[in-house]
C-alpha cells in the first residue's frame, strides 16, 4: 500500500546491530552484508528531520540525553588500526530536542540528566556514517539506565511516543548477541542455535502484530526466553 507524504512524515522506530567496533567503516568483509543493509535503509526509512539514538554503549544512573550543540567524537573501543581514531562524523546536535525530551522525562516522573560534554559514541557513529554520511541531520543520543531493568526501559519508550507525531528517526544501536566468548572473528558464518533460538523469540515479540500487553509482558520478562542468558 503507497504511503501518504503525511504517513511519510511521521516519526519511525528501528532497532539494529551496528557491527563490531569500527569495523564497518574499515571495511571488514565479515560485515558486507551489514554495510548494504545501512546504505539501503534510508532508501525505505526516508531522511527523518532529526535523529534520537539509544546507544547499548551508553548507561547512567538516569536517563541522561546527549545536550551539546556540536558533540565530539568519543571512540569507545580500542586496539583497533590508527584509522579506527580518525573517524569522523560532525552532525550537529540538537540542543533543543534534548531539552523536550529532558521537559517529557520530568513530566513522567521519570530521573533525568543532560550531559553537555559527552561525544558520539560508535553505536550511534558508526551506523550513521553508512546511512547518512552528509552528517546534516541533527542527531542526539539517550542513555540506557544501569541495571538495564525492562520496566524502566518500557516507562521511557511510553513517555517518548508523544514524539513520533514528528518526522524524528529514533534508533535502539546495539546487538541482540554479545556473548564475547562465542563470538566467530574468522568471517565464517556458523550456524549457532542457542543464538537463533532467541533471535527468532526477539523478532517474534517486536515484529509481529501482538498485544501491547502482551509484547511487554515478554519483554519484561526476557530472561525466561530461549537461551536468553546465553
């Protein structure tokens, strides 16, 4: 079905793995099929006004927004190539998102901090660099909550929807999978069940047309899911 130019303008979530460290922007062959699925989306998602991203590399004690007007690069990973600290991506921030979404956080009862010094992290870097290398859109980035407690997280998401009125992109920046020991760096592709097992618990609960109660009775409890821990 066509959109409408007012569908079109209306704010969009997405959630997705931005790879491993720098990686896609050195261009690591193991992430080729990450680097053409970044390049693309915007051909589908369009190019938002603003942009808000919750990075898994960012926690605090409250939910604390990216306040500066021009952030710094903040290059969170190391051992990596010289190239990997050389990195740019100067997108302008968004002072006065920031402040709305500190105003909507206060309404909602729910703590808060803006942090004026802190850079862009490579959860919100390096897949924008792919989608959007102009770096013309305004971008800001919200921390998760230490302790990463569901219920905290969904209260955020609730207070959060009165944005998507607007022509905002907010994007969840991470992996679904971290376990270091089991992760594959030869560029091999092995099939690893207990990893699909919840992979395909996690699209089922956020991709398919459930109840919202009941998408967030499952993701409240998360743990009880297939290999959740593992």
């Amino acid at each position: 079905m066509a959109k409408t130019k007012g569908e079109d303008r209306k704010g969009k979530v997405i959630y997705f793995s931005h790879g491993g460290g720098p990686l896609p922007i050195l261009g690591d062959k193991s992430h080729k099929a990450m680097i053409q699925f970044m390049k693309h989306l915007p051909s589908i998602i369009g190019k938002p006004d603003t942009i808000i991203v919750i990075s898994a590399h960012w926690e605090e004690s409250v939910a604390t927004v990216l306040g500066s007007s021009n952030p710094v690069m903040f290059y969170d990973y190391y051992g990596f190539p010289d190239e990997a600290y050389n990195i740019t991506y100067p997108a302008p921030g968004n002072h006065e998102l920031a402040s709305r979404v500190v105003n909507i956080l206060k309404e909602k009862r729910i703590g808060w901090s803006i942090d004026d010094e802190r850079g862009f992290d490579h959860g919100l870097f390096i897949p924008l660099k792919l989608m959007y290398p102009e770096a013309d859109i305004p971008a800001i980035q919200l921390s998760l909550v230490r302790g990463l407690e569901p219920v905290v997280h969904i209260e955020m998401g609730k207070a959060l929807n009165e944005l998507m009125s607007e022509n905002i992109l907010v994007i969840g920046s991470g992996f679904s999978f971290h376990n270091m020991g089991a992760f594959s760096l030869d560029g091999n592709i092995n099939k690893d069940r207990a990893n699909d097992s919840f992979q395909e618990w996690l699209i089922e609960t956020c991709a398919t047309p459930l109840t919202r109660k009941e998408r967030e009775r499952r993701l409240i409890n998360w743990e009880k899911a297939p290999s959740a821990r593992y």
